[in-house]
C-alpha cells in the first residue's frame, strides 16, 4: 500500500545520522513521487496512447484551480484600538508600541508580495495541490537581502513529517536529474531541515528512476550549508489523505471513454456488416437507435457521477449558462466549495506559518517588534462579477468601515492611501480656491 506522508523521528535527520539515512528517505520518497507523476500524466493526457481521451481530469483541475486559485491571497495587518492594546498588556503582558506600527507593517508585506509576484506563487501551489494532492515553495533571503518565497514542483518534492501531536513538518527533500554523455540519469538530492542544508549525488547512474533500481547516495560536502531560519524554511501543503482532486473520479471517467470506445468500435462493425451484406442495411435503424440510447445514458451517467464526486460544476448546463447574478453563480458552486474547504484551511495555516518565519526574519535584522498574528490571510474566489453590484454593496458600507477599505475592495486597482491622499490634495485645493473666491 502506497504511503502518502513520509514520516520519522527527529533524530533521524539530526546531522550526526542523516548521512546513514539518507538512502532509506529516498526509499520511502520515491514511490510517492512517481505516483504524483502519474496523477499529472492522468490530468496533461500528453503519454496516454488511447484512442479515445476525454480529458475530464483536465478540465476539473482547470476549473478548481482557477476558482481557488485564481485570485491572489490578501494579506491585511489588523489595526488594535488603544483599548484593546491596554487589555491586552495587562492580562497577556504584550507591549504595543512604535515598533509594532501596523501601517508600517502593511507597507513592508506589499512590497514582499509584490517582489515576488504573489498571485503566480498561490496559483501555481494550487494547481499543484489539485492535481497530485500536495504543493511547496522555499522560503529565502537571497544576495540582495530580499525575502523570497518561490514555488517548486510537487513531482520532485516532498516533505518529512515528525510524530508530534499535531504533527510537524522537520524536513524537505528535493530531488532532481541531470543526463551523462551515455543517456543515463545522476540523480541529485536537496535536503533541507531547519538546520542545514546538504546536497547528494547517486554514484549508481541510471536509464530511468524505478522502485527496482539501487540507489548509493553520498553527500557533497562542499555544498553543505546551515539553516539560520527560526524554522523549517519552506510553504508545504499536503492533503492529509493523500488525493489529488479527481483522483477517485478516475475510474468514473476510463469507464466514459470505453463507453465511447465500445461505440466506435460497435457502430464500425455495423457499418462494415452493412457493406457485405446488404439485406442486413434495413437493421441500420434499429440497431443504431438502441445504441445511441443505450449509450447516451452510459456516458451521461459516468460523466455526472465524475462531476460530483469532484465537486464541479458543468458549465455547460443550460441553467448553468442562464444564471445572471452572482449569488445564483455562488450557488452553483457550492458543492465545489465544499470539496475545498479543507484546502482553505490548510493554506490560509501554512501561509501564516510562512509570514510568521517571515516576520521573525525582519525583526531579527531591523531590531522590529511586529507581530505576525496581526496579519489575517484573505483568500476570495474566483468567480465573474458585476463590477456595479460590487461597487453598490461597498458602498452601502461606507460609514461602517473606513474610506481606505471600501476604496480597496472596489473593482478598480485602487491603492487606498494614494487615493485618500489625492482627495485630500483636493479638498485643499478646493478651499484655497473658495476663500479666494473663485
């Protein structure tokens, strides 16, 4: 049975022991990444030498990825009012000061976010969440003091898990290969804890990775590094179940295309019987009438039940195209939306953990005080909307919440300081204009 969560002990990736471990991880890795492999060989369709191919795995992806996905995450520093501040220096003995800014704070994640091309990271960790169950990124300072946090493929890269309760993530390993000069394959490996970084090649070189092929991995000491993150420095999200989104409509949807083969195939005998035998052409009817029949409903069925088990809606539903208002549109979502709560969950988790790491980086260098808990991760999904009904709904809010947030959710790009600033330039201007009488 395939084990979807790599699990061990602390000690065994301490430093002293990683180097007689080193082979028995890849062991354990190696099956679950090529079973990802053939997760997203199921979703391209690129290798499948069938005839008949209708690439539901692809479309069911494209549709969830894209609604999950699509938008990119917010990330918003909650203001705490003087009130707030004080009760909770006195029951909790945190300190709120200048340090803590959180206008400040904000301006400092938008330049991170927008350094490192936010909305591209979240869709690309989605896509790969929906397709082989598991996504990852690194999380970085590079030579120009930068904070980094880059998407890496999930059919080289897993992560090993302690047996905490909950569990907690002590390692990642990485795995990549490079051709010789005879067409054979050196495997390379990354290992990185959150206390080193080491890096190992296998001697033993191959003509392709299978579970049958003996492996020699030896560390390449030169390329050792230490970790001086407080924490294991990558985003790692894995489905505690171990599935890809349409991985148990699979089955569902070979049977749609054997349906369709079995007609290919029936209807090219027919036509080839027809041909020799003339009398039999007068069946022609019959015979096809009932398969059409017979057939329709085979493949509606497989299709339907494909569709639910994955959530997705079928866009091309009649209803579906007639719907006009985006709460009706949210209605016919909501199967999906169940099916990716969990996702939800786990994501908004690891993104926090990610700007924690972050936050902690900052105030370690810059001698800053800022709390990581004051960020709230904003996730929205993607689905179209009337720009007058979001603009209406906004608006009615004005009063309630501030100029600056209602300015920001509108449908426009606006930047809401830039905006509140160019009003008040304005009204300046305005009242300079009216005491001189113009």
């Amino acid at each position: 049975m395939l084990v979807e969560k790599i699990q061990y002990s602390d000690e065994f990736l301490k430093e002293e022991n990683i180097a007689g471990n080193i082979n028995v991880l890849w062991e354990k890795a190696r099956p679950i990444l090529q079973h990802r492999k053939q997760l997203y060989d199921r979703y391209t369709r690129k290798n499948d030498a069938n005839d008949v191919i209708v690439a539901l795995e692809f479309y069911i992806s494209t549709m969830a990825s894209g609604y999950f996905g699509g938008r990119e995450p917010q990330y918003k520093v909650k203001k705490i009012r003087e009130k707030q501040k004080s009760m909770i220096q006195k029951i909790l003995g945190k300190m709120f000061g200048d340090k803590n800014n959180p206008d400040e704070f904000q301006m400092i994640i938008d330049y991170i976010t927008q350094y490192n091309d936010n909305s591209s990271f979240f869709y690309d960790c989605v896509k790969d969440y929906i397709n082989t169950g598991a996504c990852y990124g690194f999380v970085y300072e590079n030579k120009e003091n930068e904070m980094v946090y880059a998407h890496t493929s999930s059919l080289t890269t897993i992560v090993i898990w302690n047996y905490e309760t909950p569990s907690q993530k002590i390692g990642l390993l990485r795995y990549w290969t490079e051709n010789s000069n005879d067409g054979r394959l050196t495997v390379y490996l990354e290992l990185i804890t959150k206390d080193y970084k080491k890096y190992y090649i296998d001697r033993m070189e191959q003509k392709r990775i299978k579970d049958s092929n003996k492996t020699d991995f030896k560390e390449i000491k030169e390329e050792s590094k230490k970790v001086l993150w407080n924490d294991l420095p990558v985003f790692a999200v894995e489905n505690p179940d171990g599935l890809a989104l349409f991985e148990n409509a699979i089955s569902l949807i070979k049977k749609q295309e054997q349906v369709i083969r079995n007609n290919v195939d029936i209807f090219q005998d027919n036509k080839d019987l027809m041909t020799d035998i003339p009398d039999v052409r007068d069946l022609d009817g019959g015979i096809k009438k009932m398969y059409d029949t017979a057939s329709a409903n085979s493949k509606k069925t497989y299709f339907d039940l494909a569709l639910m088990i994955s959530g997705v809606p079928n866009v091309m539903e009649q209803k579906f195209m007639n719907v006009d208002d985006s709460s009706a549109l949210e209605k016919k979502f909501f199967p999906l939306e169940q099916v990716l709560q969990q996702a939800d969950k786990l994501f908004k988790k690891e993104l926090l953990r990610m700007w924690k790491m972050i936050t902690a980086r900052i105030n370690l260098k810059k001698n800053m005080e800022y709390d990581f808990r004051d960020i709230e991760i904003i996730l929205t999904r993607n689905l179209p909307t009337s720009d007058k009904e979001i603009t209406d709904n906004w608006l009615k809010l004005r009063g309630l919440l501030s100029d600056k947030t209602v300015i920001e959710h509108l449908p426009y790009d606006l930047d809401g300081e830039s905006e509140l600033a160019e009003m008040e330039a304005q009204n300046e201007a305005n009242r300079q204009k009216n005491e001189k009488g113009f």
